[in-house]
C-alpha cells in the first residue's frame, strides 16, 4: 500500500531459485535479493509493473498507519 509520501514498500517472501533469469533480475531492479529483505520505493507505474512481475515472490507491505 502506497504511503503519503508517493512510496511503497515490498518485502520478498519468496526464493528466485529456479525462476526465469528476468524474475531473478526484477527483483534485483526492486532492491530485494535476500527472503525477508525490504525496500522502499516510489510509487509509480514502472514500480507497480515491476511488483506485477514477480507478484508471486514479493508482497506489498502496509504502512505504519494502515491496515
């Protein structure tokens, strides 16, 4: 979930271990490269596009105040 600061953060939960070579790359594109690593990054389309990709290896995390 996007925070007011027009960002939003995604923590991997899932391995790159026998994925396509682009998955292992957008999750390097994200930040991410370690299960339960988090990154921080702004909110825009190419991010969303990016999480879209790789849905099934990351999650959205919700923002201190949210639900």
């Amino acid at each position: 979930m996007a925070d007011q600061n027009g960002t939003i953060t995604v923590q991997q939960i899932g391995s790159p271990i026998r994925r396509e070579a682009k998955q292992r790359q957008t999750l390097i594109g994200l930040g991410l490269n370690k299960l339960r690593r988090t990154s921080t990054l702004p909110d825009t389309p190419a991010t969303r596009g990016m999480i879209e990709a790789v849905k099934h290896l990351v999650r959205v995390v919700p923002a201190s105040g949210e639900r």
